[in-house]
C-alpha cells in the first residue's frame, strides 16, 4: 500500500515533488498550499519587471523542459505560467488544497503517523514533505514611524496593484534583487524615486535574449539543442561561477566584470563609489542585472545612502533630512533562517522543530532531521545556491525522497541517526569554511548568531552524487537503530 503523504507548499518544490509521486502511480499525497494559487514565490511576486535571473531552460524541470519561453530571461508570468501548465498535465490538480494553511504537524508515535492540522481540522499521513521554500515570508524592517506613513506602503512581495505610481513620489527601500528588478519600471512612471541603499550589492550584467519564432521552432524540432543549451548553461554556473563562491580563480574576473559593468553604465565617480561594495564578490548574493544601474543615473531617481532615521508621515526621514514620499515600497527581503516557522512541527518524544533548531536550522542533506521520522524538507537548510538553479537541488531533494520510500514502507518509520547527523555537520562546516559568505559581509544567508543556515558550499555535482540514493545506514527505522559509521558524507568533490 502506498504511502499518504503531506505536501506542503504548491510551489517548485511541492509541484516537483507531486509530480514524481504521480509518475511512480502514487496518488494518496495531498499538497496543502496557503495561498490562492501555485507557483509559490511565483505567485507571490508580482511587483512591475519581476522575473528570474537564472534562464528559463535550465530554471525548469529537467524531466518538463520547455521549447516555447518567449526569452533567456522571462518575467514571473511566464514561469508562473509554466508552473501552471505543469499542474494540469501532471494532473496534480485534484489534490491541491489552495487557501489551506498547514498551522503544525505532530508526530503521534502511538499510531507512527503525522497529525497535520489546518484550520479545517488534523489529518493523518503517513509522511510529510515541507516544500514551504526559503523566500516565503516577507521581511518588513523595524523602523520607527513606519505605521505613522500617510501614504501607501507594502511589500515588493506584496505588491499593491491599486496604486498607481504614476506621476507619484516613490521611496524604494532596499537596493537588492527584488529592488534591481522593480526600480527601473516604476522610475518610468514616477514622478520621482527615492533609492535607499543600506548596503552596495556586486551587480553584474544579465544577458538577456528574446527567443523568436524561429529560435523557438528549433528548439521544439531539435529537443536536443533545447538539452545541450540547458546542459551549457549549468556547467557554465559550475565551472565558472561556483570557483568565485569558493575564492577560487574565477572570483577576480567576476569582480572585474561587475567594476567594468558599473563603470561602463556609470559615469558619476561619486555615484560609482556609492554604488562599489567593500566586500568579497559572492559574500552576498551577485546581483544580475542590466538595468538597475541606468535608473539610478535618470534625472528622477536618486540613490540615498545616508541612514533611515525614521518614517514620518510625510516620508523617509535619514540623517540628511526628509525625503517626501507618496508611496514607499518596502524591498527588503525575507524571513529566510526560520525554515518552516511559523508551523509547529513536533517530532518524536515531544521534540519542538523550533527549539532543536534554536542556534541554527540544520538538517542531514538538508532533508531530514532526528528525531523527526519521516519528515522530509525540499529546500531545507544548507541547499540555496548563489551561483545555479534551485530546481536542480529540488528535483536531487525530491528523488532522494522517493528513494526513502520503499525503505518505511518495509522497515517503517525513518529517522535520520544523530551520529550521521553529526559527522554530516563536522563536513559541511569543513566546506563552508572554504566559502565566500562567513566573513566581511552580512546576508540573508546567515542567522543571527552569524552562522550560513541557508546555502550549499560545494558544487551541485557533488550534492546530486551524495543525494542519488538514501544510505538505510545513516537512518533508524521504527526506533530500532542500525549501525551507522557516519562516514562518506564528505561534501567536498
Ligand atoms: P534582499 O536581497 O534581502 O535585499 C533586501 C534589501 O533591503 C537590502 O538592500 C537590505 O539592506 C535592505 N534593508 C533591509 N532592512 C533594511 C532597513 N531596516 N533599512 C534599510 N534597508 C534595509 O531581498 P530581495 O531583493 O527581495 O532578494 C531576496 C532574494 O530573493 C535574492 O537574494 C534572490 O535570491 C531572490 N530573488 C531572486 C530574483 C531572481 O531574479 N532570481 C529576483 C528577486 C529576488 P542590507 O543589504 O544592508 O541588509
């Protein structure tokens, strides 16, 4: 009998993850999803120019690859898009549950099942997959004044359609990946936009290309050009941008090509020097853009770099002065080191996923965790990437998954060995330490206490080796433990 298993989350990782279950003839799975709809960040991000930095062909399924994306770069709707198509080819519909929020997951272990509990009531499964992402909730800053603000005011995340910028007074604060992508369309209808940069990021150019009819036509006749350009472009990620993460060769040519980009598109000395980080390249997400820096030098936006002191109703006030604003759009990231906070997840003998993980997520392969049997994360700590696709560690994450399954359904539960836990951490600490992200910057990758909760420090290569096949040694099922060396976990290639 096939396994029930809970998903949570429509978003890649919940439509990957539904999609093998579908393709081994699996159906008793249902997909809890929050929101009114899939695609997940895709969703949610609808903000003016917001799109995808990686392209779209390796940013995709390796088992759904797709012939018709309009461009190297599409914007969300496309991918929203083909998230959307994937739902309804793989016939995952019927089990999605839209607006059904996942508030916490307990272990009984009388009946070796998950209560998973929604508004409407708990529900039992025999397995549990989060698929929640690391980008789901939305960081508003702690600012003095902020609800004293006359105007409009949201979330890139949470864009306001109601509002139309046109001919407005626009403060955009937060100079990362959402605001690079935002500011240059809203500085085309805003009367005025006010940057406010905490913290210069590396930007280097995005080399977009619109994929005509022909280009497209090929692709579809020629599947295996599509694949080659797919295989292309994720060796090109690996071998030449991955060394850079690690200080490795590549990282002086890619700091150059990000100076060479900034001087070319900026001619102001002191606008460059505002804009020119004082940190590795890498240490803090790249920043792929070509747009961004040009509408910073339009007569109607201007770059604030002097210090928010507080939101006044009439605007940003920083140590300069007042900055009058009619809207003020908060681009200032996500909640990223909290994992599946805010859902309550209890594991075996009444362990608390929040306290366990109270000095720093962590989970074996970034999938599962002890003390929680069958518990099983996509996305999870330790498996963002700064240099390639997360759909490639997804689909990785969501095989190793399947590979589980025939071992609980034999042998019952599976809970991954505090030893193999620990000689798994002793290696990733091993590998993080040749990183670019531990000093000289602060990230959304770190947690409070300074530590990389959320990024993979080895090529992908080496994490689709160690997630190819579960190893039954690193697990206890059942509460009957087997011997587990620990070894063989090294991250390094
Ligand atoms: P982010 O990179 O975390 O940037 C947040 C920005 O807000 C930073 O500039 C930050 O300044 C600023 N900020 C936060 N609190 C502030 C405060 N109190 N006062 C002043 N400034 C403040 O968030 P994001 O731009 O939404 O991007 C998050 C991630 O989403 C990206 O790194 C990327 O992985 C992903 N993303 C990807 C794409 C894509 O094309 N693939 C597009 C958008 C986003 P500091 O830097 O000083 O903290």
């Amino acid at each position: 009998m096939s396994p029930t298993v809970a998903i949570i989350g429509a978003g890649f990782g919940g439509l990957c993850m539904a999609i093998r279950l579908e393709r081994a003839g699996i159906r008793s799975y249902t997909i809890f999803e929050k929101g009114p709809g899939v695609g997940g960040t895709w969703r949610d991000n609808t903000y003016p120019g917001a799109g995808c930095d990686i392209p779209s062909h390796l940013y995709s399924f390796s088992f759904e690859r797709y012939s018709s994306w309009s461009r190297r770069y599409p914007g969300q709707p496309e991918i929203l898009g083909y998230l959307e198509m994937c739902a309804n080819k793989y016939g995952l519909r019927p089990r999605i549950r839209l607006n059904t929020e996942v508030t916490a997951a307990t272990f009984d272990e009388s009946l070796s099942r998950w209560r998973v509990r929604t508004p409407s009531g708990e529900e039992l499964f025999d397995v549990v997959v989060s698929a929640v992402g690391q980008l789901n909730r939305p960081r508003l800053p702690d600012i003095p004044g902020m609800s004293a603000f006359a105007g409009a005011s949201f979330h890139s995340a949470r864009w306001d359609h109601s509002q139309d910028l046109t001919g407005r007074r626009v403060a955009v604060i937060g100079s990362g990946s959402s605001a690079a992508q935002l500011i240059p369309r809203v500085a085309e209808v805003a009367e005025r936009v006010d940057v406010f940069q905490r913290t210069p990021n590396w930007v280097i150019p995005k080399p977009d290309a619109v994929f005509g009819e022909t280009a497209r036509k090929v692709f579809r006749r020629l599947p295996f050009l599509q694949r080659g350009y797919r295989e292309w472009t994720y060796r090109y990620a690996e071998t030449a941008l991955y060394p850079a993460l690690a200080g490795r060769w590549s990282a002086g040519l890619l700091r150059k090509r990000a100076l060479d980009h900034l001087r070319g598109q900026v001619r102001d000395p002191e606008l460059r020097a505002r804009l020119t980080p004082g940190y590795p390249v890498g240490c803090r997400r790249i920043v792929i853009d070509s747009d961004f820096y040009p509408a910073l030098t339009r007569p109607n936006v201007d770059l604030v770099t002097e210090p928010i002191v507080r939101i006044t109703p009439a605007g940003v006030e920083t140590t300069a002065g007042l900055h009058g604003a009619d809207v003020i759009v908060y681009a200032t990231g996500f909640q990223t080191t909290g994992f599946l906070a805010p859902i309550e997840v209890t594991g075996r003998g009444g362990r608390r996923l929040s306290e366990e993980w109270k000095e720093g997520a962590e989970a074996y392969l970034g999938i599962a965790v002890p003390y929680f049997p069958n518990l099983f994360l996509l996305y999870g700590p330790n498996t963002n990437l700064g240099h390639n696709s997360i759909v490639f560690m997804l689909e990785c994450q969501a095989g190793y998954i399947m590979g589980c399954l025939p071992y609980l359904a034999r042998r019952g539960p599976m809970e991954v060995r505090p030893e193999a836990m620990e000689a798994w951490r002793r290696s990733l600490e091993r590998a993080m330490d040749t990183m670019v992200w531990g000093a000289g910057c602060t990230s959304w990758y770190k947690n409070a206490s300074g530590r990389v909760t959320n990024n993979w420090p080895a090529p992908t290569t080496v994490y689709r080796r160690i997630t190819r096949a579960p190893r039954p040694t690193a697990f206890r099922f059942a509460g009957r433990p087997v011997r587990d060396s620990g070894g063989g976990l090294s991250v390094t290639s």
